[in-house]
C-alpha cells in the first residue's frame, strides 16, 4: 500500500485494496457466510437422522428387532410390527421398478440414439412433465380411473391367462398391489429416464461411431458397446427409481387398498409404510403409537438415504470414466 | 451366399425391433400423461365456477361451497416456503460453486443430493417433532418449513450447476479491475447466471406447490380462514386428498376443480420455464 503514489489511492473507492495486499475481509466474510449455508444442508440431513432416531426410541425400546419381523398392528392393545408395510412397499416398489425400467431404458434410447432432432425436445419435455405432474392428482386419476380400468379390464385379463398362478388369483379389486404398482410405475418412469439419457449421453461418442463402422447395427452397438460401458449407472439409476418408488406416498395411498395384509395375490389389498404414516399419524394417541409410525418413518428414511448414497456412486462412475475410454 | 443373406436380414429385423420396441416404450410412457390432463381439464372444468374462488367449504353433507381458503393456504405456504428455502440454497449453491473444491464442499453437495432423494414425508415426521411437537399445534408456518426443506437441495445444487457455466473470464475481468472476489461473485457471476437460477426456482416452488405428504401433519387442514401463521391452514393439496378419499359426490366434483387449479399451476410454471431458457439459448 505504502508503495502506491499517494493520489491513486485517493482515487480508489475505500473497499478497493491492491491485489493481494492484505485479507480482504469481504471475502472472509463472504466466504464463511457462505459455507454457513452450505453446512446447512449438511445440519438439516444430520438433524433429520438424530430427530428421526428420538423420535422412534420409546417404540425400539419397547420392539427392538421384533417390530420388523412381527406382523401384529394393533394400536388398541399397544402391539405394533411392521412386516405388512416393509412387505407392502417392498413388493410394491420391486414390482414397479420390473415396469419401469424397461419403459424408461427404451425412452432413453429413443432420446439418445434413435429420435430425430426436433422431436428430441418436445419429447424428453413430455416426459420431464410427467415427474411434474402432483403426485395426489395422480393419486386422484388413480381412483377414478385407473383403478376401476384395473379391475374392469386388466386384472380379468390376467386372471384369464396367468389365472393358474396364485399373483393373480382372487377377486379383481382395483385397489391393491397391482394397481398400486402399476401408479409407481408411471411415476418414476421419467426419474429413471433421465438419469439413464444422461448415462448414455455420458458414452463417448467415439465408442459408438467405432461400433457403426465395423458395421453393427444399433441393436448391436447398444448391446456390445453402450450398455457395458453404461451398466454400472443405469444400475445406479435403477436404484435412484427405486427410492422413489419406496417413499412415494400420496398416489399409492389412495389406490393400494391400505390394509394390513400380506397376500400372495397381486389383487388384494395391501399397505405401504409411508401410507400407514399418512393415514395414522394425525390420529395416532399414545406415545408408543407415535413412536412406531416414527420408527418406520426412520426405517424409511434409513433405507432411502443407503439406496441414494449407492446409486449416486454407481452413477458417478459412469460420468467420470477417464477420457481413456476413446481410443 | 444365401446364408449371409439370411443372417442380414435377421440383423436387420432384430435392429428393426428394437427401434420400434423403444418407439413403444416411448408412447406407453405418454399415454398416462395425456390420459391424467384428458381427466383433469375433463372433470375440473365442470366443477369449476364463482364458487370454487371465493367461498369457504360447506360442512359434510352439504352441497356447494368452494376452497378460497386453501388456494389462499397454498400460495401463503409456497410464498412463505421461498422465503425460507431459496435465500439459503442460492447462498449454499454459491458456496459450492466458488469454494467448493473441497472436501467439506463434496460433502454438501453429497449431502444437497442425497437430501432430494429423502422422502417427502419423512421430511413431514422431521418438522413435525421438530416444530409441532414443540409448539403444540399445527401451523402454517410448521408446513412452510417442511416444504423449504424440500426445496432447499433442489435450488442449491440448480445454483451451483448454473454458477459453473458462466464464462470464467467474465470473473477474471472483474478481478482485474480490483474487484474483491465476493463483489464479482455477486455482482458479475450471479448475476449473469440469475435468469437461468430463476428458471431452476420456479421449477422447485413448482413441485413444491404439489406437495401434500409433508403438509399432512405439519399445516394440517382446516375448514375456515386461518388468519395467523400459527394455526392449521388448508392447502389444495391436501384438500384435494381429503375430498378424493371422501365418499361424497360433490366433493369429488371440487377435488376434480382442485386438481385442475393445481394442474394448470404447475404445467405453467413448468411451460414458462422452458421458454425462458429456450429465449435465452436463442440469444
């Protein structure tokens, strides 16, 4: 500072410092307010888990492991088990992601591969819009009309055809595990789409035009040189799909029927464990009570951060292959 | 000769369906979309009237009546919701953005990703036995903050990835006037990147305004004004799950007008966003 001529300093305004002179404390400042807000995420996911666990105490005092392998819920006499959600949505969720992944790996390849130009963005628009859509209006066109299209036309179909299995045996109801599955579907379909066309983009395009010149087609340039390359992130998004489809609650609530059972029909009713909060969390009396929608809450919340923190690394991989990978 | 003749044609049959296999999949993912916009505008617009705008819901059994109340109720809560939600995450996307080459920088962005991917109604049980409990009653505010919550990750990790694609020379033309870093972060970078973060906002009050897990047991509902922040407020989209669930005919008319209200909401704020970017890539 003292080596600047006097009447250039005057000049300056007073924040104005030479480069590199002293601490600006502006930018201290700016930079701890910041990272204040940064480390704000990290305090809300960290409060979440520790709120979450207090929150569930009194009931995993009172079950301990029991209260996932047991299948007793019954708030009257205080007995709480969690098997008919944990089953409910795990079945739920496998059996939408058996619907969706395909769907939205032939979307990703159309977009990537085979869709003209123009159209690309009409159409990846129309997908992203459908993961826009509230869930609770899906929810409501799933009572009224996708629910009595299950049991009027679809489940008598199967019933028909696959009767022989017990999936599909049982009265066609509409609201229960297939309907519930088939909402999921639609649901994550454009979460899993978008994640896959971003896996594919990520394949270099050398590895592609290399596979054209040797003359494959592009069934199998897809099969012999996209898919390998890509397999560890649309594995990743496969699994992204799938915490969706676990902690999706409005939609499935208001078509899988909620009832505490576990039946080997696809038809029958049954309960997710995000439902079973929905429903009874605002009516639940007694501190036990609280406590075990709490624990699934938790379990929920455990189960999604483990299949995030997963997939984001498998997807991760993929993006960040070294440029090695063109020849 | 014939052979790989025979073993050509097979390719390109197989490549063939493949393609139109991928078309399929394609169209099968759209018809829902059209199939929920059909019903929506179908049912919505004959349950829509004066009414619906301006009165409160009648009680049970009783026909009539609209949901002033909860359209009020969602545009208070997503109002409140950005103000506690946005402010933060630009901030939090800013510090990622200029210092966040750093180990603590990869676990907020870890943490802003794995954030977004938490269920909605955890974040619900979150508040609940964060606020509610502690306040004793359900309450507007209680529901704001769940859906802030859920905002947050979304508009930091938007902010960062648009802060990233300004022009690095832009904040070494800054620099090399004297500027301090925070004034060309501020001044420079932000603001070029602000339109393009405010298309990323809108898209998050968009899905937020959709919410209605976490509001079950945080705003909760209610069937009158509430004139506070500190009372259950009515939102759309809890009253459209209340009247779709109900057995009453009427009320499955207004959870039909509600839908349409919430539809037509967020496919604007969506169609309006992609205008905006698209104006902007054409300049």
């Amino acid at each position: 500072m003292a080596s600047q001529p006097q009447s250039l300093v005057r000049s300056r305004p007073k924040w104005l410092k030479p480069f590199g002179s002293e601490v600006n404390w502006g930018d201290a400042i700016f930079r701890a307010l910041t990272l204040l807000f940064g480390l704000c995420v990290v305090a809300i996911l960290g409060g979440m888990a520790l709120q979450m666990l207090k929150a569930s105490r009194l009931s995993l005092q009172a079950f301990g492991l029991g209260f996932i392998t047991s299948n007793a819920w019954n708030p009257i006499q205080d007995q709480f088990g969690a098997l008919p959600f944990i089953f409910g949505t795990v079945v739920s969720s496998l059996l939408a992601l058996s619907l969706a992944v395909p769907i939205s790996l032939g979307i990703a390849v159309f977009l990537t591969e085979l869709c003209p130009a123009w159209l690309k963005n009409p159409v990846a628009f129309l997908i992203e819009l459908l993961a826009a859509v509230p869930s609770v209006v899906y929810g409501l066109w799933g009572i009224f009309a996708l629910a009595p299209w299950m049991r009027e036309v679809v489940e008598p179909a199967l019933a028909s055809t696959l009767g022989f299995l017990p999936l599909f045996q049982g009265p066609s109801q509409g609201f229960g595990m297939l309907t519930g599955a088939v909402i999921l579907a639609i649901m994550i379909t454009p979460t899993i789409s978008a994640v896959c066309r971003e896996v594919l983009n990520a394949v270099p395009g050398a590895l592609r035009e290399g596979s054209y010149a040797l003359g494959a087609t592009r069934w199998e340039t897809l099969r012999t040189v996209i898919l390998p390359f890509a397999r560890s992130g649309l594995v990743g998004a496969s699994i992204l799909g799938l915490g969706r489809a676990l902690g999706e609650t409005m939609a499935i609530t208001m078509v899988i029927g909620n009832r505490p059972e576990i039946s080997s029909s696809l038809f029958a009713p049954s309960y997710t464990m995000a439902s079973v909060i929905a429903n009874e969390f605002t009516e639940a009396t007694g501190d036990l009570y609280l406590s075990a929608l709490s624990e699934i809450g938790f379990l929920l919340f455990v189960v999604t951060l483990i299949l995030n923190i997963i997939a984001r690394a498998l997807v991760w991989r993929v993006a960040r292959l070294p440029e090695g990978g063109r020849l | 000769m014939s052979l790989s003749g025979e073993r050509h044609a097979l390719r390109k049959f197989t490549d063939r369906a493949f393609s139109a296999s991928c078309v399929l999949a394609t169209i099968i993912a759209l018809v829902p979309l059209f199939g929920i916009l059909y019903y929506v505008a179908a049912r919505g617009i004959q349950g829509i009237n004066l009414d619906f705008f301006t009165q409160l819901p009648k009680p049970v059994g009783e026909t009539g009546g609209g949901m002033a109340n909860a359209i009020v109720g969602t545009l208070k809560l997503v109002g409140l919701a950005s103000v506690m939600g946005i402010p933060p995450g630009v901030l939090a996307g800013v510090y990622l953005a200029e210092f966040g080459q750093t180990r603590t920088g990869s676990v907020v962005r870890f943490s802003a990703d794995v954030l977004s991917g938490i269920p909605s109604i955890t974040v619900g049980i979150f508040v609940y036995s964060l606020v509610v409990l502690a306040s004793k009653t359900f309450s507007a505010f209680a529901g704001a903050l769940a859906l802030a919550v859920i905002m947050l990750p979304t508009v930091t990790r938007t902010t960062e990835e648009l802060l990233r694609l300004v022009p690095e020379s832009l904040r070494e033309a800054a620099l090399g006037l004297g500027v301090p870093k925070w004034r060309a972060t501020l001044r420079v970078m932000l603001r070029t990147a602000a339109p393009g973060i405010a298309v990323g906002i809108m898209l998050a009050v968009a899905r937020v305004a959709g919410e209605t897990a976490p509001l079950l047991f945080t705003a909760f509902s209610n069937r009158f004004w509430s004139d506070s922040w500190n009372e259950p407020t009515a939102s759309l989209p809890v009253q459209i799950y209340t009247y779709a669930v109900s057995p009453f005919e009427d009320w499955h008319r207004q959870a039909w007008a509600a839908a349409l209200v919430l539809v037509s909401l967020v496919l604007i704020l969506n169609i309006a966003a992609r205008v905006l970017v698209r104006n902007r890539v054409k300049k």
